[in-house]
C-alpha cells in the first residue's frame, strides 16, 4: 500500500488562496480549501494509486469520520484511512517525522509490510520538520502558494522511477 502523510495548511490551502478566495458557501471549513489544490490531490492520489494518512494539526480538532466527511465534500476522491499518533502533549516537541515513523511501526497490519523497510509513501507537508531518513520521501510545499503541479509532477517523476528501478 502506497501512503501519502498529508498535511493541510500550506497544501491544501494557501497564503495566496487566503487572499482571493471568495466564499462560495456558507460553510467556514470547505471555504478553506484551494479547490486547484484540491484537484491536483485527486490527480496525485490516482496516478500514484496512494491512500492518505492525515499528519495535519487539523487531526487534532477532528475525528477520522468528520475528516473523511469533509474531504468528500470537498471533492476529495479518496478518504483518510488514518491519522499520525500526537507525540507533542508529552514532556516535549516531537517533529512530524517522528509522527510518520510511530505511525508506520505502530500499523505493520496496514502496510503489510516490516516496519523498518517500509519505504513506499511521501510526505506532502509545507513545514520541514521531518527525519533525515525520510528525505527522499519527503516533497515540501511552498505556504505561500500551496501544492502546485511542479510538486506534484516531481512526486509523480519519483514513484515512476522508482518503480523501473
């Protein structure tokens, strides 16, 4: 199973969608999203056949069914199947990346692989707050303009590769 640990502001929405957008409808939480972010999700999720695990802080504010209610009212085309453990109410912060990795150990029955060789997700995230052991899974968005299709094309140009090697 292909993975992507997603974050939502600053990929899913924007600095520059904050300035522009009009809203559209009477609902605070779907005017957030960018809907030409939105798009090129759906278009990433179906060219690298991934499934989304949400790293967003948004995750703490919301259960899995309300999450996955949102996206398919956004247009999301494929629901959260699950979200990183929060490791920063303990004695101390801990990086997303540390999130990724607790989440990856912890869910050997999803990945259906051995933990520690499991190499086949990205990390969308527009914050680099990640392990040095996930640098070639990680794809950082700009929070300025969110996920653009350069992003997008890279991650698509690395699975490609990736898969005839």
């Amino acid at each position: 199973m292909r993975l992507i640990f997603l974050d939502i502001d600053g990929v899913l929405n924007s600095d520059a969608w904050d300035k522009t957008r009009k809203t559209s409808s009477n609902d605070f939480l779907i005017d957030q999203f960018d809907p030409e972010a939105v798009k090129l999700l759906n278009e990433l999720l179906e060219k690298i056949d991934a499934q989304i695990v949400l790293t967003s802080s948004w995750r703490l504010n919301f259960d899995l069914e309300q999450m996955n209610e949102l996206f398919s009212r956004i247009g999301i085309r494929r629901g959260i199947v699950s979200f990183t453990p929060n490791l920063n109410a303990g004695a101390g912060y801990l990086t997303r990346g540390n999130e990724v990795s607790k989440w990856i150990i912890d869910n050997g029955n999803i990945i259906k692989s051995k933990p520690l060789s499991f190499s086949d997700y990205i990390i969308l995230d527009d914050k680099a707050d990640y392990l040095i052991s996930q640098t070639n899974n990680f794809f950082q968005t700009d929070k300025t303009v969110g996920l653009t299709p350069q992003v997008v094309k890279s991650i698509i140009n690395n699975f490609h590769c990736a898969s005839t090697t």
